[in-house]
C-alpha cells in the first residue's frame, strides 16, 4: 500500500516528483493556487485538495514544491496552511531550494506546532525525478531524515542525510556552485571550440573519461553548439542560488572570487532578459560582434 502525501506546489518540479509518485503507487493530495497545475496531476490520478490544510489534514507526509521562504512561510503557517490541517508529527518534506538560516526557522517553527521537519533540496530537476533518479541531500534528525526516505526513495537513486535542518539546503548550495561554474566553463570552452575551428560537437566525445569529463559537458557542450535553448532551468534561479551561496560565504568569512564573477555574469544576462532562459543561453554572453549565438 503507497504512502499518503499531500503535495504542495505543483509547477515543473512538483508536478514532476508528483507523477513519479503517483506511478510508484502512492496516494497524492494536491495543492496549488494554479487549478491548471493541480488538474494535470488529478488527471493522473490524484486528488485535489482546496486548501493546504486539506490536503495535510488527511496525508502522513506533506512534500513542499515551493519558491522561496515566504511563500514556504505562508503556505505552512498561513490561514488553511499545513499547520491548520496536519496531524500532530506529521511529517513535512521541504523539497525547495531556499536560504538554510530560513530553513532552521522553519523547522523550529514547525516543531513548535508539534510538527517534523526535513529540508531536501534536489539535483537532477524534473527529468530525473520522473524516472526516480534525482539526487537528495536531506537535513534533520536521523529518525525523521530516515521516516522520509520511505517516501523520496521513489523519485531518488542518490539519497544522503547530511546533518540537522538546513544542512540539506547548505549541501544544495554548494552543489549549485559547482553546477553554475560548471555551466559557465563549458561554455567559454565551447566558443573557444567554435573560434579556433575545431569541431566542438566532437569535444564530449573525446573527452568522455578523462578528468575533464563532467555531466555537464556531455549534456551541455551540444546544447551550446547546436543553440537548443530548450528550458529545463532557469538563469534567474541560478542567480538566486549563487546569490544564497554568497550571502553563506560572508557569514561563514570564506573566499570565493570565482563564485562571484558566475554570478555577475548570470546577473548581467538577467539585466539584459535573459533570466527566464535555460543555462544553455549562457552562450550569449561569448555573443561578440561577429558571433550569431541565436536565431
């Protein structure tokens, strides 16, 4: 028998961790301002709730899917939000990318209601979660960080329990560092591919096991060539992340120059309208005078 979740915020992510969820036999309640949203998932079984209170009050776990703390903030302790409706230790899964002190305030909020809390942030986005092969980094006591991977071994292959409540959200940012680097080096390897003549198409290919092999260059080096600018993340999503990391680095008093000119840059192609565009329009940054990146 399927656990009973309900699921709170069901755009790209969400609606992705609940078609995994409801194909591995689980039970899912959803919740979500968008009716559009929530209908794609009812259509695939679900049922809807009208309010989060609802869709906590009859489920054991509540995934949340959300943007930032204060939209996280309202959904759970707002008027008919999870709290309204939860059962004394039910427990919530916070799968959002958000700033790990937020976190630890929501976590000490929940449990003064008498409710658990797990932060576990995400890598792999929805292709991964819809064939359950997302890698999770959880924060919370063992116990609760166990209770939920009952639920999340259903969308993850790679699942680490990292430390206390906002533990997992630190993990996230440090992975989004290296992601967002990642991106950016490939990127400029890739021009310097197309400027020097070489056929840049080939490189992840002869690269393949060596040290500079990466899941980015195999997936991204193509996209950048080929100009798919198909979205499957976004540019300004990286810059709130890069934009947490940072904000980390100052209170923790660490160095980290090259973090910061990813984000610039990723600021700068924000600034310019780009900031809803997949990471491949980074490529528009190398876009000289003589260089037609896009259509």
């Amino acid at each position: 028998m399927g656990n009973r979740i309900a699921l709170i915020g069901a755009g790209a992510m969400g609606g992705a961790i609940g078609t995994r969820l409801l194909e591995t036999g689980n039970h899912l309640t959803v919740f979500d301002l968008d009716q559009q949203k929530v209908q794609i998932l009812v259509d695939k079984g679900a049922s809807s709730a009208k309010t989060a209170a609802d869709a906590a009050s009859v489920s054991d776990y509540v995934i949340l899917s959300l943007n930032s703390p204060g939209i996280i903030r309202r959904a759970v302790f707002g008027e008919a939000g999870v709290a309204a409706g939860a059962k004394p230790g039910t427990l919530l899964i916070d799968m959002s990318s958000i700033d790990p002190e937020a976190t630890r305030q929501l976590g000490a909020d929940a449990a003064e209601k008498g409710l658990r809390w797990v932060d576990s942030p995400l890598s792999g986005g929805a292709p991964k979660a819809l064939i359950g092969q997302l890698t999770l980094m959880a924060g919370g006591t063992q116990g609760d960080v166990d209770d939920a991977h009952h639920v999340l071994k259903d969308v993850a292959s790679n699942y680490t329990h990292m430390g206390p409540v906002g533990a997992g959200q630190t993990t996230k940012l440090i992975n989004q560092v290296l992601c967002g680097l990642g991106f950016l080096a490939v990127a400029e390897a890739t021009q310097l591919a197309l400027d020097a003549g070489v056929d840049a198409a080939k490189i992840p290919q002869a690269l393949k096991g060596g040290r500079a092999d990466s899941a980015i260059l195999q997936e991204y080096m193509p996209r950048y060539v080929s100009k798919d600018y198909r979205r499957t993340g976004r540019i300004d999503n990286m810059v709130k992340d890069l934009s947490g990391a940072q904000d980390l680095a100052r209170r923790t008093n660490t160095a980290m120059p090259l973090t910061a000119l990813c984000a610039e840059i990723h600021r700068m192609l924000t600034a310019a309208g780009l900031g809803g565009e997949d990471q491949a329009a980074l490529m528009e940054f190398f876009k000289g005078p003589n260089k037609e990146i896009s259509e």
